[in-house]
C-alpha cells in the first residue's frame, strides 16, 4: 500500500516527519543491508567485473558475519550464478538472502528504498524518491527506480512517494536531527531543475525527518555522481565527522577538500555545538587510464559488527584504517581491497543501503 495515495482525496500528502518517522544514523543496528547484484556492463565490463568479484564477495562475507545480507538479483538466471559465487567464496547461504528484483545497476545506495523508523509507534516506512542515474547519465534505469517499492512489496510495508529525485549518498545523517549535503549534488539542474535550496531543504525535512540541513560546496575529481557526499563528509557520532583530507597542494583534489573543510569546521548542530573534525587521509590517486577514479576512505559502511572500509593498494590504507578505528571502537574495523570496484566509480557505501531496526 502506499500511504501517499490514501491521502490524496484530501490532498493531504502523508509526511513522515509530521508522523514520527526519521532516518537513522548508520550506525543504528540493522536488520539486513541491501546490495543489488552485479550483473550487467553497465558499471564494468566483463573483464573488468570479474576482477571485482572476489572484493565484492569479501564485503557479502563480512557485513554477513553482523547481519543478514539482502541482495536485488535480476532474474532466476543471476540468482544461480550469484548462489554458485557464494558457495565458491565459502559464505553461509544461511545469511544471504537472494531475491528475483530486476536491476539495471549494482549501486543500491543511490536506488535502493530509504527506511524510515518511529521507535514510538514500533513503524517503520520506505520513502520512494524518483531516480534518474545521476542526471540521466547511464540510460536504462527504470528497473532501478521500481527497487524501492519491489521492497516494500517484499517487507510488507507502507512507503511514500515524495516525487523528487534523490540519492543515497548525497545525504549523510547523525540521527539527532542533521543531514550534510553538497550543492554540487542536489542542486545540480540535472536533477531537480525546478526546485530552489530552501525548496530541497523542505523535502529532506518533511522525507528524512531531520530539522537541519548543512551544505557543502563539491564533491572529489572523478565523482560521477556530480559530488556525493559519502566520498568526502561522514558522521562518526552524533556530533563528529571525519573529513576527507588532501596534503598534496599540487593535487586536483586539494583546493575542494580545502573548500569542504572551511565549510565545515563553520558549520553549527542544532544545538549550537560545532562540529569535530577528525581529519581522514585521502589514497593516492587511482587512475584507469588517463581518467581519475573517485578513490576515498571516506566510502566506508558501517555493519552491526565491523566497518567496512575499501582500500587501494597504497601506503595511506593502513593510516586511514587506524584512523577509523579511533572512531568505532565497539566495532571490527577491515579494510578491503577496492581498487577494481571503484574502477565503477563507486566503493562500498555506494553499493549498500541498510534497513534499520526498529527500538
């Protein structure tokens, strides 16, 4: 069912922020992280897809040790493969749940449903926001955009259709009522040409229950997505983010990380706390050919257990592990290879979406 149209005989839209419903810092406890499996060239070729399996695997392995893996698999076809890889990699199937969703792409962060809690009433919702494949750039996605509610079908339950684009990692959440943002991103006329910044804030209010929105300016050299968040800014706790660092003044990443930090060592929480800044080395550069990829530590995911963090082959990885490691100490903190996955231009925060508990 669809709360929205229940209403619109009223015109009276359900907003989940009016109805106690918000979305949870990742570190909140999950029941399950969605991924959709890969299975076209849409991301990577053949050759290049099999080189990023046995990472791939490595990070179902993992989050599974935590938590119940729920995987998009485009048809009964893929479902067999998948099955046969897993097997082959040695993971419980036990803790692998592998559903026939047909997907266009493998970045289940951006097209997969954003879960929406209200501890007080014991509800959870998804919030179905329109998808375009980053400003229409990698036709078809129409497959993509059905996830959410193919989801909700398979939950149980209700969602909301807000009726705006948005992606998963251009938001970045606290859980105590912040989301952090990039104008480069949800401003971009790719996306929602029609709206204003005041506009954007309003919706992320009304459809991720938070009460303040924090901007920052760009995103890093490489970053299809027009600047995601998640490869430069991440909450920690509640009141600290990790920022994504470049020392090299000679670096094409280095005047926008320089411009990220200003941005938000300026920036006030609700409370009127600055932020702490913990500052997270960025890799050396990774390069397909002459095009530079968007490597960064700062696409890590956190698991019930561990956190998840892609490295590339570099001797920063070892840093920004330890650095991480200062940030969760209640988890196992592993690093994984990502260097054939980000030749997608994306790494592990960008291939997940974690369904949270409800406490």
């Amino acid at each position: 069912m669809n709360i929205q149209s229940q209403h619109h005989s009223t015109n009276t839209p359900f907003i989940p922020a009016q109805n106690g419903f918000f979305f949870p810092a990742e570190w909140h406890p999950h029941v399950a992280t969605w991924l959709s499996w890969p299975h076209t060239e849409a991301s990577w070729s053949n050759e290049r897809q099999e080189l990023m399996f046995p990472a791939y695997l490595e990070f179902i392995r993992t989050i599974s040790e935590s938590e119940q893996v729920c995987i998009n698999a485009h048809n009964e076809t893929v479902i067999q493969t998948a099955k046969m890889r897993l097997l082959m990699a040695g993971i419980d199937l036990s803790k692998v749940t592998l559903l026939p969703h047909p997907t266009n792409d493998s970045w289940c962060r951006d097209h997969g449903p954003a879960f929406l809690i209200n501890p007080a009433s014991g509800e959870k919702i998804i919030v179905n926001w329109e998808y375009n494949a980053w400003g229409g750039k990698y036709p078809p996605y129409e497959r993509d955009g059905l996830i959410p509610v193919e989801i909700a079908h398979y939950r149980h339950l209700q969602y909301v259709n807000p009726g705006i684009i948005m992606e998963g990692g251009a938001v970045e959440f606290n859980g105590k009522g912040t989301v952090l943002t990039s104008r480069a991103c949800l401003l971009n006329q790719n996306r929602n040409s029609h709206l204003t910044q005041a506009q954007v804030e309003h919706y992320l209010c009304d459809y991720y229950g938070v009460q303040q929105v924090l901007w920052v300016e760009e995103g890093i050299v490489g970053d299809d997505t027009d600047g995601h968040i998640d490869d430069t800014v991440r909450f920690v706790n509640a009141d600290t983010v990790v920022v994504a660092t470049e020392t090299n003044p000679n670096d094409d990443n280095y005047l926008f990380l320089q411009e990220i930090h200003r941005d938000v060592k300026a920036m006030r929480l609700l409370n009127g706390k600055q932020l702490t800044i913990i500052e997270l080395p960025m890799p050396d550069p990774v390069f397909s050919e002459d095009l530079r990829l968007p490597a960064s530590y700062a696409n890590f995911y956190i698991t019930n257990g561990s956190v998840i963090v892609p490295t590339f082959r570099c001797a920063k990885d070892q840093a920004a592990i330890d650095i991480l490691e200062g940030c969760f100490p209640d988890r196992k903190v592993v690093g994984i290879d990502a260097t054939e996955i980000v030749w997608g231009l994306g790494a592990f925060h960008c291939l997940s979406q974690q369904e949270p508990a409800i406490d």
